[in-house]
C-alpha cells in the first residue's frame, strides 16, 4: 500500500497519483473519440439537392397549366430515334405557387398561355433526377411564346388505378435544393408554410431497396390539396389515391374527405 499522500497546494503531485490521472485522461479521451465519431456516423446526411441561385437559365418547351403548373421540354431522343421529354414543374420565389406569377402574365399578355411553346428565364433547383423551375415576376420571366397552341404536345396519359401509397408529404422547393434537410420534423414549419403558400404538395416513398420516388398531390378533381395536406406534412402517411401518369411524373388524385390518414 502506498503511503504518499497528496495535498492540492502542494507544488508537485506524487509520481503514483500522477501517473493515475494521466492514464484517467487517455481513457476519456478515447472515449470523447468514440462517442464523437459514433455520433457523426449516426446523422443523416445532407442531399445532392441543388439550387443555383443567383443563376438564371432560359428553358423552351410547352407549358401547361393543368394538373400544376408545368413546361414539357424536348430531352433528345431516345433509343428508337423518337423526341423524348422531361417535364419541369413550376414553383414561384419564395414561399408562392407559379400560379400568380403566370396568372399575371396572362393578363399582361391578354391571352391564356396554356397548351402554348414559350421560353421561360428562371433558376433552375434539382435532386434525385427531378428537375424544377423558380419564376420570379422581378426576373421578367416569360422571353417569348407562340399564339398557337400546342396541344399535339399534351402530355401522354396513362391511368395506373387506385392505390395505397405510403410516405412523408413535402414541399418540392426546399426538398430539391433549396433547403438542406427539407424534409422530416426539422423542417415541417417551413414545409406547412410553402404549400399554404402554393406550392405544390409532394410525397415521398421510399420502396424496400432504399430508392426515393415523387408524386404530385391533388385533388380528386384536379383542385389543390394546399390547405387539406398541410395538417400532415413531415409525418407518415397513407394516400389512397387514384394514380395517373403524367409523362414522366405521377399525379395522386386524393378525395379531399377521407383519402389522407395518418400512419401509427
């Protein structure tokens, strides 16, 4: 048994008790460490969403304004030598729809753009192999359009009937680029504040490989769901929907009563 004995105003510590911190202090150490990478591995990681702002692209295609708002554009031709497309939902700046903005440049304009080729300046936000469009009335959005309408371009179609879906309702502004994480608890305040705002209702559903897949909200008639969704935004959810394809998106047409319930 040692006898040394230490008092804290002593100048110097005996060797035993030195030695016995020093060893207290490289065991914490390791453990501060361990717990700190244990506790960066468990975050989730930030998307690959992207949001060039301060950047405006101009975009040519077919808008339409039905079931959102929307430009159909060319994306080269597939492998049969046909034209393919990619469609671009619209969304306003800020916390706003592109309804307004394009309601505006109707009634400058004295004519419905719907169905219409135009170009369109905007910024551009991505993720996940979707791709929107900011328009901002500041920006002078709208570049040209054609007086005739296009409706050989409508979108293709294609009925794939009534479905469960499961997954988390966001908003597509922040989800795809804007904002880093844009969707879960974290960020329901700005996701409830987007679609009361106009933006346009999304869910996601994670299938049992871990891929990621997007469908557009709306009502059983085509009319927005903002204002009944917006109760479940950042929660699990079950949207008995009838699905339509809309060229390359999915359209939920949910009955605004009893077509969205909670997931326990």
């Amino acid at each position: 048994m040692s006898n040394e004995f230490y008092i804290g105003w002593q100048s110097k510590a005996p060797d035993s008790f030195s030695r016995h911190v020093k060893k207290m202090a490289i065991v914490l150490m390791a453990i501060v460490i361990i717990l700190a990478v244990l506790l960066s591995l468990s975050q989730k990681k930030f998307t690959t969403g992207n949001f060039e702002f301060g950047t405006l692209t101009t975009v040519q295609g077919f808008y339409f304004s039905k079931p959102v708002p929307a430009l159909k554009v060319v994306n080269g031709k597939d492998i049969f030598g046909n034209l393919s497309y990619i469609t671009i939902p619209l969304i306003g700046y800020g916390k706003f729809g592109a309804e307004g903005v394009m309601a505006d440049i109707e009634k400058e304009k004295k004519e419905s753009l719907d169905e219409k080729e135009m170009s369109l300046k905007g910024t551009l936000l991505y993720n996940d192999g979707k791709l929107l469009m900011q328009i901002d009335a500041n920006d002078q959005p709208l570049i040209e359009f054609s007086h005739a309408t296009s409706s050989n371009m409508l979108p293709v179609r294609e009925e794939l009937g009534i479905q469960k879906f499961r997954g988390e309702i966001l908003d597509p502004k922040c989800y795809f680029g804007v904002m880093k994480p844009g969707q879960g608890k974290v960020h329901k305040d700005c996701a409830i504040r987007c679609i009361s705002g106009g933006m346009p209702p999304m869910l996601r559903v994670s299938n049992a490989k871990g891929e990621e897949n997007y469908y557009i909200i709306v009502g059983e008639d085509g009319e927005r769901m903002n204002d009944q969704v917006k109760d479940y935004v950042a929660e699990p959810v079950e949207l008995n929907a009838r699905a339509v394809r809309y060229d390359d998106w999915i359209i939920l047409y949910v009955n605004r009563t009893d077509g969205i319930k909670r997931i326990s």
